[in-house]
C-alpha cells in the first residue's frame, strides 16, 4: 500500500468505517485520533461529531492504534486536509515524517475531495 494510499484510507477512518453512523445533526463535543507509526502521524479532529457517535469513533481510534483526545497536536504539522463524509466534517491533520513531503498531503488530500490548509 502506498503512502497516498494510506492517507486517503486513514483519513476516512471516521463515519464511513463505523456501521451505523447516526445522520442526526446534533452536534457533540470535540474529539481527536492522533495516529503515530514509525512511518506517519496524522491526527484527525471532529469539531461536530454527534454525541450518539462518539463511542464508535472513539473504537476506531484505539484499533487504529491511536490515541483519543480533544486537540490535535501543532507541532511538526505539514497541514491540515477538511473533509465532509457522512454528515459528518473533520479535519485530518499530517505531520512531518520520513519520506513524506506537505505536497504528498496536499494532493492525497484534494485527490479525494478535501480542502487543503498549510502548515
């Protein structure tokens, strides 16, 4: 697997990995999935993520090994890419690693709909 491969997967890990994602346009509190690996790091942040919904996000995170919170680190970020699925709007955050370069999150990011931010 590729590493835009990877990016574009990862950052659908939200609503459309997790059956039964609820439509409703309550909005919860902010959640955040910072994945580290030895070859990436990218941090996900649902500013309105149904409360309803939480809990299955919330188990997708900890199976993708990563850790659960309510802010995305700023440190080394490359940028930010902002993606709508589901109902559902988040922003995926990537980070500076071996081999992988702002302008391969960029494009990993546009190439599947999302709106690029720099650093």
């Amino acid at each position: 697997m590729t590493k835009h491969t990877i990016f574009v997967f990862m950052g659908l890990i939200g609503c459309s990995l997790t059956a039964g994602c609820s439509s409703s346009s309550s909005s919860g509190s902010g959640f955040t999935c910072d994945i580290k690996t030895s070859a990436y790091e990218y941090c996900e942040d649902y500013s309105n993520l149904p409360s309803a919904d939480q809990s299955a996000v919330s188990s997708e995170c900890t199976a993708a090994k990563g850790t659960a919170g309510t802010s995305c680190p700023t440190a080394n970020a490359l940028g930010s890419c902002a993606v709508s699925a589901g109902g559902i709007s988040y922003s995926s955050t990537y980070y500076k690693s071996t081999g992988f370069t702002a302008a391969e999150a960029q494009m990993a990011c546009t190439g599947g709909g999302g709106k690029w931010t720099a650093g």
